[in-house]
C-alpha cells in the first residue's frame, strides 16, 4: 500500500531519491538554470516535503515551499524511475494542493525547465490545471524556463 507522509529526509531511500533528482535537473538544464532545492534548502523553514512510500521504501517526493504571499511553490517533484507511470506523483501533487488548501493559500506557482525530460511533468500539472504564466518570487524568465500557476479558487 502507497502512503504519503512528511518527512524529514533522514532516510536512506529518500536522500537516494533527492540525489537522483539533483543529479537529473543538472543534466537536463543548462548552467545556472538549476533552482531544484539541495538537502539544506528542503530542510529551511517554510518547506515542507512529502514522500511516497511502499514497504519503506521512497518512490516519489514532492515539497511546497511558502512564498509569504498567500501562495506558494510546488519544489522537488521526482518519482523514481521504476516507479513512474503508477500515479505516484499524481497523488503526490493532490497531497500539495490539498495542504496548500488548509493553510488557505491561494496559488501555487512553479518553475521547470523546457525539453523532453520536463515534458511527463509538465503534462501533469497541466493535467491538473496548471496553467502558464509569468515569472513569480525572484525568478526570472529565460529561454529555458517556464511558469505555471494554478488558482486554488478554481481548482
């Protein structure tokens, strides 16, 4: 059975999945144009990550980093790969939107890159209604990066 569940990313597994996302965001994108968060920054006040579990092990993650300004961004979204295609990140991304909820935010916001390895991702969250949008926080456009936003009034 799959369970989603805070953590604090003292597992193995789970440094092994941040590892591996780490390593894929700075394969994927050009230099400078990674803004996935490290170990320390998962860990800064106003984060919070989410794995998904089976048999102890940590298959997917996902964190929502509070923006300050009633909204906030989606962080950190991985699913390792034999893992994916099994609706982990999809209950992932409801379990976000679901705390984004009760703590009343009204937006959540993310930057990703663009090319085929951000193209699985971004046909989730467009899925789900994310829409493209402009730069949000400190970001600013590229190239490379793109917005999406979804409106929790409307989601």
């Amino acid at each position: 059975m799959l369970t989603i569940d805070r953590d604090d990313l003292s597992g193995a597994s789970t440094q092994a999945l941040l590892a591996l996302h780490l390593k894929g965001m700075h394969e994927n994108s050009p230099p400078g144009a990674v803004f996935a968060l490290d170990w320390s920054g998962l860990k800064a006040p106003g984060v919070t990550v989410w794995t998904a579990r089976h048999d102890g092990e940590t298959l997917g993650m996902a964190s929502l980093k509070e923006l300050g300004d009633g909204s906030g961004e989606l962080k950190s979204m991985r699913t390792r790969p034999d893992a994916l295609r099994q609706g982990i990140a999809a209950a992932l991304l409801e379990r976000v939107i679901e705390e984004a909820r009760s703590r009343s935010l009204t937006r959540i916001s993310l930057e990703t890159g663009s090319g085929p390895a951000f193209e699985p991702a971004l046909a989730l969250y467009r899925k789900r209604g994310f829409v493209d949008g402009g730069a949000f926080g400190d970001y600013e456009k590229s190239a490379f990066n793109q917005f999406l936003h979804l409106d929790l009034k409307d989601a």
